[in-house]
C-alpha cells in the first residue's frame, strides 16, 4: 500500500486522517455511495471497525501512515498502515497501561470482521479487515 488514502473516488497520495473521527466521515462517504442500502447494524461496525483501526494506530502504533477504504463485492475492506511493526495483542479487558481502561478494540475488530489480515509494510505494518455488507433489505 502506498501512503496516503485511497476512499470511494481514490484520492491516492492524500495525508491520511488525523483522528478517527476524520478516518469515520471518510468511510461514511464511502458508504453514501453504496448501490444497496446497508443496515444500520453494518453500517455501525464498519464505523466501529474504522475507529477502533485507526486508534490503535496513533495510541500503539506510532501514528497512521496510511488508510484506504475499498468497497468489495460482499463488504468494505478498510486497510490502516501503521509505524510499528508489532502485530496487536489481545489483553484482558481493563489492562490498560498505566491503569487505563483498555483492550476491548482488538477483539471488538476481529468479531465484527469477516476476515483481518496484518501484512508488514516497510516502516511498519498494515491491517486491513473486511466488514461483511448487512442490506437493509436483508
């Protein structure tokens, strides 16, 4: 993957979102030009998924270097390159670093996920994870 962004009309070379929040309003655009109406329920964990990708990245990655969103035949592939090439780990739950709240995210991504996959990138690694379609008439 090359840094930058590639979202539904393939701005390649743009600086990636500086928050998650700017990272959801991406793939929200993304998702407005869906051909089906997709259920709310899909619609919140390809959000969720995003958030919780995207945060991982700045919070235990270094910083995002890169997010693409590419619309699939059966879901959203959302691919987020990171500065660490250390692959995430699930923890128990409330075993936050210096006593913070945490390690709810990893595990929350790979359920609502139908596939994830961690590749290494040159400066670090990408992780992408496809979230299913739910239409709204299925």
């Amino acid at each position: 993957m090359t840094e930058g962004t590639t979202a539904a009309h393939g701005t390649a070379g743009a600086p990636p979102p500086v928050s998650a929040a700017a990272a959801r309003a991406l793939v929200r655009q993304v998702l407005a030009d869906h051909p089906v109406p997709l259920s709310r329920t899909a619609a919140n964990d390809m959000l969720l998924v995003t958030s919780e990708l995207v945060t991982n990245a700045f919070r235990h990655g270094g910083g995002l270097t890169a997010f693409r969103v590419t619309p699939e035949a059966h879901g959203l592939r959302i691919a987020v390159t990171d500065r660490s090439p250390t692959p995430p780990v699930a923890r128990a739950p409330g075993d936050g670093p210096r006593g913070r709240p945490g390690g709810f995210g990893w595990p929350l991504v790979q359920r609502l996920s139908r596939s994830v996959t961690i590749t290494p990138a040159p400066a670090g690694k990408t992780i992408e994870a496809v979230v299913a379609y739910g239409t709204a008439a299925g």
